[in-house]
C-alpha cells in the first residue's frame, strides 16, 4: 500500500498479485487500482470479489492458533479452542501474535473481534487489553508467531490456517485449533494498478492466476482456493468445514487506520 501511494504518479508495476483483501478495497478508495472483470471471474463467489471488478479473491485463509505440543505438556496446560479461551490466566506471558501496524493478519484479528462483538468497540478493545496480559510479543510479520511456535519459542501463536498446516506439514510439533466462535478470514486478492506501464500484461498474467495451471499451485499451498477450477483432491480443510464469521470489507478498510491508531493508544504503547 505504502509504495503504491508513493508511486501513483508513476506506477513501477501494472499488477499486484496477492495480500489481505481489506488492503485492496483501500487501494480502490484511494484510486491506486483501475477494474478488470477476467473471463475466470465468473467462477469466484460475489462475496470474495468486487462488485466494480476493482479487486478478485484468490482463496481464503482463516485464522487459527497454533500450540506448540511439548511446551503445552511441560506446562501442563490444554491448546485454546475458542477466542475466549485466550484470556485464560494460565496462558499469561505464553501467546505471540503480529503487530496490527505492520500486519494484515493482526488487523483481521481485530474485525474479527469486531464482528463477534458486534461492532461494540468497548467490548473489543476490553479484550484486546485482557488478551495484551498473556502476550509475550507482538512480531512484525504475520507469519512470524506461528514460526516461533514451532520452533518452542512461543507456546501459543495466533496466525493464518495455511502458515500453520505448513509448519505442522514440515514436521513442527504443533496442534492446530479453529476457534469455536468463528473466526475471521484474509481474502488473498488480485488487483491491476492504475496508470501501470504494461496493462496488457497484466492482464494476461491476471487471467493466467485465474486459470488451471495457475489453481494447482495455489491449492498446494494449503490455502483454500476460491476458483472451483481448483483441484479438491489437495486441499487440507475445505470452507465447509470452517465456522467463517461475516466480514465486511468495505468497513475494515474505511476503519482500518482509526482502529489501528486506536490499538496504538490503548494497548501498543
């Protein structure tokens, strides 16, 4: 987002390929995107793409805790299975999660929480701060806690489904828990820059992503591809297995700044 700003007036690339969906719905606001509706468009659900062909899914990753199973054993305690859960006080100083400044994932933590509260903002940061009690550090990248949960640094990590099954895949001694509440979800989207210096490109390369060969190699990522043109023999869990909360796109990326300025306030101090 922060070099497509910086780079409006002269765009250094025509397509921008992956990231949380809410950054894309920002870059749309901003007027950092132009629209493409792709013939494969037609295959992804209404609800993980734009209504203005501005921005298109390419799968859904949900959030999940990882439990590293040996310090959970030394420490005689149980893995989390709901968001409540994460509060408890034998989980104090135990939980890694990324910081919401420079992570896509620890904002979806927050809408998350919003939705399940129903937008009572009280309530969430009340959590927020309860939770901030049991968390030992707040990492830079997304994907960091759940590495460091595999690696005994952290017990408890709060990180996306896919980052997590791959770890686990790779030999980690973690569980991996879906919170019962529901949980949120990240839209790995697609989006063509405006103003990009090689649209037709871009344009193929977008079609491409959308496509078979493309879909495979998405698929083996342990994501859930949003493309029925997806192979389902590879997927790990499907979206019918999973309790998705309802997100709304539009109001994470209007509030996005806010929210995050108000964790930094409240809890990032």
């Amino acid at each position: 987002m922060a070099r497509l700003e910086a780079e409006k007036q002269n765009p250094q690339a025509s397509i921008w390929v992956g990231g949380v969906g809410v950054f894309h719905v920002e870059a749309k606001l901003k007027g950092l995107t132009t629209p493409y509706r792709a013939p494969y468009s037609q295959f992804i659900d209404e609800k993980f793409k734009d209504p203005d062909g501005y921005w298109i899914g390419l799968y859904v990753g949900p959030l999940a805790f990882a439990t590293n199973k040996n310090k959970a054993k030394e420490l005689g305690i149980n893995p989390p299975i709901s968001w409540a859960d994460l509060l408890k006080p034998e989980y104090k100083g135990l939980i890694r999660m990324a910081n919401p400044n420079t992570s896509g994932t620890a904002y979806n933590v927050i809408t998350t929480l919003v939705n399940i509260y129903k937008r009572d903002e009280a309530k969430v940061f009340d959590y927020l701060k309860k939770l901030d009690a049991n968390v030992n550090m707040y990492t830079k990248s997304g994907s960091a806690p759940g590495k460091d949960c595999a690696i005994g640094e952290t017990t408890i990590a709060i990180g996306y489904l896919h980052d997590l099954v791959k770890l686990q895949k790779e030999g980690a001694p973690i569980v991996i828990t879906l919170p019962r509440e529901g949980t949120g979800y990240e839209i790995a989207a697609m989006s063509l820059i405006k103003g990009g210096k090689e649209p037709l490109e871009a344009k193929k390369l977008y079609n491409w992503i959308l496509g078979d060969k493309a879909q495979a190699i998405i698929a083996s990522w342990y994501v859930i591809p949003l493309s029925p043109k997806a192979p389902k023999n590879k997927l790990v869990y499907k979206l019918e297995d999973i309790n998705l909360i309802q997100q709304d796109l539009l109001w994470e990326a209007q509030n996005r700044e806010r929210l995050v300025e108000k964790w930094n306030k409240e809890i990032g101090k």
